[in-house]
C-alpha cells in the first residue's frame, strides 16, 4: 500500500518557489519600495536571504515529516512505534505479553522478555474473529495464542436483579503458545482439532500446555456449544541451513559469519510457524542480502513444505564464508 497524499512530504524546489512568492508578494504589500530589492536577492541564491529562507524551508520539512510520521502510527498498516503498537492493541484490551518473567535474583537482573511488534500486532489482526458467533479458524487462533487473558465471566440472579461478574486474572502465567490452528477434519461433525506451536525447543507441546489451552478453548463463552475441542502439539519438521558465502577476497563484499547466521537465524524463527513454508531461494535472497559475491546452500536439500498441523524447525546454521 502507498502512502496516501496526505501524508506525503513536499518537495524542496516547488516549496521554495511558493515561499519565495509568498515573501515577495508579503513585501509588496507592506513595502512596495523594497520589492524590487527583495526580489532581486531571492532570485540570487548566495544571498543570505535566500539561505535563510531554505533553511527554513529545510526545517519545514522535517517537521512535515516528523508530523507524518506521528500521525502514521495511529494506523495498523503503518504503525511502527512500540508505544504506539501497545495503544492500538487496546483499542481490543490487548496488552503484550510476557514471554519469560523477569528475574531480580540474578546479577545484574534479567529483564522480561516481551511479545515483538509483530506477534502483538498479529493477534490485533486476529482479534475482530473472537466476537464471531460460530466457530472460526481465526477465532480459536486468536484464543490460543491470547490465552488467558480473557476474565472468567459468571452470573447469578437475585430478586429483581441480574449480577455478572467478571473476575480477572491476578498474573498471567509466560504465554508458551507460539501458533495455533483449529480444524475441523470430518465435516459437520462438531469435532475440531487445534494443533498447538509451543515456545519452548523444538516447538512440540507439553502435555500441561495442551491441557491449559483445552480447559482455557473449551470455557462457555469461548468455544461453541456444537464443537467438541482437541488440542494436539504440532508435528515437527527439522532440518538445518548449511550454506557457503564466497567473497572473492573483495572488501566491498566482505561478509563476517556472525552476521551471515544472525540473519539466517531470524529467518528460520520466522518461518517456525504452522504451515510454514522453507524455500531454499528465499533463504539464499536473505543471504545475498549481505552482498556475498555467491551463495552455494547445501541444506536443506528441497524446499520444506508443512500441513496446516506442522511446523518446520531449523535444528542448526551452519555458515562457511569463503574468500574464494
């Protein structure tokens, strides 16, 4: 998606061709003797007027868009602010969760590992599917991968009057669920599997994960009255990415091993999801993305393909850098 005109920052040379009219056309009004003075200095750009006034030009620019740029984070598609992503994720009562609890014990302390931008930003995405009234996919999705979160909500009735009471949550406990997916695998059978991602090593889930995310699924005002819920750990896909970087012994190419991994490390976590999808030319696009003369990818040896209940995980990144 572009970014919409309102949100386009001006050019230099026609805001300086309208700041110069504006001033000449100001003093002409004010000061018709010195308009042709005025006039003749804007036209010559050593002057210090004319650098005055693209100085400020420049500064009117950069305010533009900074503007912008604030004005931009009120929006999901374009949102990029932490701070901002944490707003707009109340807009549906989320808040970003804790991945692992913070630790004052150690020295120097620990601080706590957060959901990313993009994970809170992807139940933002998947939250409008909780307010459906059948069962969703993205619904159940949403449900596993914000578990917990949502109060326990009872009611009872006195005379003439009806109490619902909502009791929150004290602490949440780290969210362990790093994908989920719900199928209904027989047709019309009320019978729907939700295969869960866990955080933790390989990605498979322990049996007291499976068992929170099935009592937390299987509350009355979460799952439907015609659905019976199962919950299973994901079925795992290891493989790893072993590859060579030749440099050719240029500097302008020169790539470090560290780098190499870190990268292929970021796009393995991505692509640890269900259903993920391992293509050998995009591992090799991340890797020509540090500007390697070539790229020769030894493992994994085809591309890696996940049903909706698997999940691909990279057990090692082997990275060989080359001057050859």
């Amino acid at each position: 998606m572009t970014t919409p005109d309102a949100f386009n920052t001006p050019d230099f040379e026609p805001l300086l061709a309208e700041y110069i009219q504006h001033v000449i056309e100001y003093v002409t009004v004010k000061k018709p003797e010195l308009a042709g003075a005025i006039t003749e200095a804007l036209s010559n750009e050593g002057e210090l007027l004319t650098q005055v006034i693209e100085a400020l030009i420049l500064k009117r620019i950069a305010e533009k868009r900074e503007d912008n740029h604030q004005a931009m984070q009120m929006f999901r598609k374009f949102v990029t602010d932490s701070d901002m992503v944490d707003l707009l994720a109340l807009q549906y009562n989320l808040k970003r969760q804790v991945l692992e609890a913070a630790d004052d014990s150690v020295y120097p302390p620990k601080p706590a590992v957060m959901e990313s931008d993009q994970e809170l930003l992807r139940r933002f995405d998947l939250a409008p599917y909780q307010f459906h009234t059948t069962g969703t996919r993205k619904g159940y999705q949403f449900h596993a991968l914000t578990l917990g979160e949502r109060p326990k909500i009872s009611m009872h009735t006195e005379p003439d009057t009806l109490i619902v009471r909502y009791d929150f949550p004290k602490e949440l406990a780290p969210q362990r669920v790093k994908d989920a997916q719900a199928r209904m695998l027989t047709p019309h059978s009320g019978k729907v599997d939700v295969a869960i991602l866990s955080r933790e090593g390989d990605g498979t889930a322990s049996d007291a994960l499976l068992n929170r995310v099935s009592d937390y699924l299987n509350r009355d005002d979460i799952a439907q009255e015609s659905d019976q819920l199962t919950t299973r750990s994901a079925v795992i896909k290891p493989y790893r990415i072993v590859a060579t970087l030749y440099t050719g012994a240029d500097p302008l190419h020169h790539v470090t091993t560290e780098t190499a991994e870190k990268v292929a490390t970021e796009f393995a976590d991505r692509a640890h999801r269900l259903g993920g999808h391992v293509d050998r030319l995009k591992i090799g696009e991340v890797l020509y993305g540090l500007d390697p003369k070539r790229v020769s990818l030894t493992e994994p040896a085809a591309d890696i393909e996940c049903g909706w209940d698997e999940a691909p995980h990279c057990t090692e990144v082997i990275i060989h850098v080359s001057a050859d």
